[in-house]
C-alpha cells in the first residue's frame, strides 16, 4: 500500500499481465512484486505511486523485475505478454522491456539447465516477432542475474516510500554537490538519521544521484550527482 499526501492509504494498481499465474505451486515459486507502472519514464524503478503489480511464475523471473525495473533507463516492464504465431498459436513472454528510447524487448525467463531445450522452442516463435511487438528476442538466464544490481535493486524496491520531509532534505543538501561524498556524510548533513538515508537511496534509484563503484550500496559508497559527470 501507497500512503497518499492526505494520509490515506491506496493499493497498487492490478497486473496487467496477459494471464494470470497460478497463485500457488508444488513445484515452483510464484509471487509478485509492486513495480512501477510506467507513469513517470526514466525516474527510477518503483519511484512511481502506487505503483502496479508484476506477477512472477518463478524466483528467477522475480530478480528479473527487480533488476530491470530498478534500471534508470526502463520506462515500462510487462507481464504475461500474449503473442500470437503461426497457426493460431500463442505463446507468453515472461516480461516485455519498454526503454525511455523506445526501445522494446521480448524477454524469456529460464534456467540454463532448460536452454536446450527452450531454445528449439523459441526460434519459430522468435522468428515472427515483429517491430510492432519487440524490436528484439532475448533470453534471460540466472547467469543475466548481477549479484550486485540485484542486492541494490531490492534496496531500491525496499526504500520506495515518499517521505516528503527527508526527501526534500536530501534534495537540498545533495543539489550543491560537485565531487563525490560517502553516503554517510550525507546522511549525517540532512540530520533525520536512517530516514535521511532512505531518502538518499531514493535519488540513486531515481538516478539523481549516481555510485562511483558498481558495488552494493552502503552508507560508506561514495555518490555525486549525475550532472556532475564528465
């Protein structure tokens, strides 16, 4: 739930997958995650709110959303995508990737055990996709899964909560920067403890603020603003 500016409180916004996954399985996990629902492009993953809920038919296919909605450049991730072929065949992608270029993705999620086999599968399904649909096919493997963007993308999904007051003085404090300050430093400037620090993660996952390492973000990660990149 999204608490709104008057007080209330509101539910994200339904899946808008193609079809549903079951809501319970024997043999595998299945679940979901509230993502952002495209309104805002280029903002920063789950920045948007309500926000809309992405269903998942598996754990790979749940760190799938994660990392790519967390990443600055998606405008909008889908779920269950219905795609016809053939002879009136249907097949669903996992997930389709809007980028703010426009760009499209058809993605399949799967383990590299299965690829073999998945692999036959997809190439007539591939073959007809067209730029209407997906600009291009890919599959996505756990081997895709960067240990590093995944624990800073569930920061991100973690932290995605307004707080207006610490997010307004992060803001301030962050704006006149011109070189890089650990996050600590920051954090202890804005003077609202752990909020001030939720507040900052916030700016990196709206890419306001950018990491000088790819590595997981800590109160000790150095940051600068984007427009202070050469």
């Amino acid at each position: 739930m999204h608490q709104t500016s008057n007080g209330g409180m509101s539910l994200p916004q339904p899946s808008i997958a193609g079809r549903n996954v079951a809501k319970r399985s024997k043999r595998h996990f299945v679940g979901h995650i509230v993502g952002n629902d495209g309104a805002v492009p280029g903002t920063g993953n789950f920045g948007v709110s309500p926000g809309r809920v992405i269903q998942t038919e598996s754990d790979l296919e749940k760190k799938t959303a994660l990392i790519l909605g967390a990443r600055p450049d998606t405008a909008l991730l889908e779920e269950q995508v219905r795609f016809e072929y053939g002879t009136r065949q249907v097949h669903f992608f996992d997930l389709r990737l809007t980028r703010t270029d426009g760009r499209c993705t058809a993605i399949s999620v799967k383990m590299t055990k299965y690829l073999p086999k998945h692999l036959e599968e997809m190439r007539p399904i591939a073959a007809e996709v067209q730029p209407d649909f997906a600009d291009a096919v890919r599959i996505w493997t756990e081997r895709d899964v960067d240990p590093v963007e995944l624990y800073n993308a569930r920061l991100f999904h973690a932290m995605r909560e307004a707080d207006p007051e610490a997010d307004i003085a992060a803001e301030t404090v962050v704006a006149p920067l011109l070189g890089a300050v650990p996050i600590r430093d920051l954090t202890d400037r804005i003077g609202l403890g752990a909020r001030g620090f939720r507040a900052l993660v916030r700016l990196l996952a709206q890419d306001r603020l950018r990491p000088i390492r790819h590595e997981r973000i800590t109160p000790a990660s150095l940051v600068r603003r984007k427009e202070t990149e050469q």
